[in-house]
C-alpha cells in the first residue's frame, strides 16, 4: 500500500494505514487520510480523490479561509462536509507577520510553539467532533485536512494514532513526513524574510510535543485527554480500535 497520494495540484495527502500498535495490530489501510487544502487540485487530481472513495471530510480551516479557498471535490457523490474550524489565538500576531513581512521582535517559532499547546487545551471542542466523527460506522473512509495539513491536521493526526495505540516515536515520525511531502514555500509572500519563512515552513517536533505538554497540564495524561477532553471512555477507545486496527 502506498502512504503519500501525489496529486499535481496539492500536496501533503497521506493514507495513516499501516502504522503498527503496541499491541502487535496495525492501522487499516484506506480508512483515514490527512490533507493539506483540497482547493488547488486539478481534474486529475479529483479522478484521483474520488478512487480513495473518501465518505467524510473534516475541516479545520476557519470560515475566512474555506471562503477565501473554496475545496474542489467530486461532483458525483461529493464527501459530506463537517466543519471544525480552528483560529489559533497566535493567528493575530502570525497574520500581521504575513501582511509586513516583519516580525517587530516577535519569535515566530515560540508563537508556534504556543499556537501547538493550544490546540491541546483550548481546542477541544473541534477535536472531539472529529473523534465523533471517527466513531461513526457510515464515515469511513474520513480525511481531515486544514491549509497545509502540516499544523492543525498535524497535531489531529498525532492524537488519532496515539488513540489507536501506536507509539509514540511512530507518532512524531508521521508528523514529521510533512517536511517531505508538502511544497508549501508557494503560500508565503515573497516579502517574509528567511528567518520568518523557516519555522513557518517546518514541522518541527518541538512543535508536537509542546501539545504533549499542553495535555499532560491540562489533562494529566493522554488518556486522561481522550476520556475527560474528548469523550473517549474505555468503550469508545476500544469500538474506534475495532474499525481502524487489523
């Protein structure tokens, strides 16, 4: 089975099949993907899209965002559409760095930072209606994506396969596939100096684990995440490792 899917006109969409559990099972191939923005694809890539036979997408992009970049699905049997959008509070700071071109001493890798560790304690209501989504028998296959699919469908992607039960070193090594799969240098206006460009452009792991850390505060641990944050008793867990694990 194949992990990256190449499109022409967008990039960073990836099957997370395939991935080995801690308790010797794997993750089913063809059942979840991540995504970067779906609105550049070209008609071969929609003939592409459509073979995945993709029944669910979640969204993470804000209204601003979807409007501004409208997804190009299949007009045959198009996907069902939930939206769980996500405006970082850092985005204020981030935009005006886009817009100017200049930081003002602004640390665009701790706003980042800081954006992870968000998305963990602040986030949740978006997270748990993807876990709602996940659990549902009629969703499947499911795809979430947000802009670059690189941060908020990064962070969605880790705490799904932790869910699963793979490790985390399979976790991280997942997330950090976007650093080779997705060509987002493109989305950025030519006036943001290299060192702003940088951390916007990576997926760091001090990224990711700056949102274990949100959780352990938050939460005390992950599992304690999945039950009290995102209403994943041991039940749940177990009904969601029964569609996605073999």
């Amino acid at each position: 089975m194949q992990r990256h899917v190449p499109l022409s006109g967008t990039t960073n969409l990836r099957d997370l099949g395939g991935y080995a559990t801690t308790e010797g099972r794997r993750v089913r191939w063809g059942a979840v993907f991540r995504s970067s923005s779906l609105a550049t694809m070209t008609g071969d890539d929609v003939k592409t899209f459509s073979s995945l036979g993709i029944r669910t997408i979640c969204d993470f992009r804000g209204e601003d965002e979807r409007q501004a970049a409208p997804s190009r699905l299949p007009e045959q049997s198009p996907p069902r559409v939930v939206h769980l959008g996500i405006r970082p509070k850092v985005g204020g700071p981030l935009r005006e760095i886009l817009r100017t071109g200049q930081t003002s001493g602004i640390d665009v890798r701790q706003l980042i930072i800081d954006a992870y560790r968000a998305y963990a304690q602040d986030h949740v209501e978006q997270y748990r209606g993807l876990f709602a989504e996940l659990l549902r028998r009629d969703t499947h296959p499911l795809l979430f994506h947000c802009a670059a699919g690189k941060d908020r469908t990064g962070y969605a992607a880790a705490i799904v396969l932790s869910a699963l039960g793979v490790p985390r070193q399979t976790v991280f090594e997942d997330y950090e596939l976007t650093n080779h799969y997705w060509k987002g240098t493109s989305s950025l206006p030519g006036t943001v100096d290299v060192s702003v460009r940088a951390p916007l452009l990576k997926a760091d792991p001090a990224y990711l684990e700056s949102a274990f850390v949100g959780i352990d505060e938050a939460f005390g641990s992950m599992a304690g995440y999945l039950r009290d944050g995102l209403g994943m008793d041991a039940g749940a867990i177990q009904h969601l490792r029964a569609m996605l694990l073999e």
